[in-house]
C-alpha cells in the first residue's frame, strides 16, 4: 500500500474542551468505547492483506493543562 491508501484509514478530531475536567470519566468513557468497538482497535499489515484486532487495555490518557496559555487561536490539523 502506498501513502495514499493509507490515509484511507486515518481521521482526526479536535475538540476544545470548556470547563472543569473529570479525568477519570474521560478515561473510563474512552476505555469502555474501545472495549466495545473492535474497528477501534484494529490495525492492518504492510500489505494490507489482514486486520488484527489488538485486546482491550485500559486508556493511558496523558491531560495537559494549556488554560494558562496565551495562544489560544485555533490551530489547522496537519492532514496525511
């Protein structure tokens, strides 16, 4: 597969958060999702020619805390 054919699998999101944040919610919320969803968890081989599927672990969910941030415009998502 090329580069190209790659993309085909990746999306991204961003998303600006507001407010306190309940961390271990995130986390759970995030752990239970993958634990449901195994399309979440699959990766393809090099040639593209099998899915595996990895188990379900919990989300390590480094939170850094950018509010004391003086830049706060919006920043362009680089796309594969």
């Amino acid at each position: 597969m090329g580069d190209e054919a790659s993309c085909a699998f990746n999306e991204s999101v961003s998303l600006t958060l507001r407010g306190s944040l309940n961390e271990q919610a995130l986390r759970s919320s995030l752990t239970l999702l993958l634990e449901r969803h195994d399309a979440l968890r699959a990766t393809f081989t090099d040639t593209g020619e099998e899915m595996r599927v990895s188990a379900a672990k919990p989300v390590d969910l480094p939170v850094v805390d950018l509010s004391n941030k003086s830049d706060r415009r919006p920043r362009r998502a680089s796309h594969c």
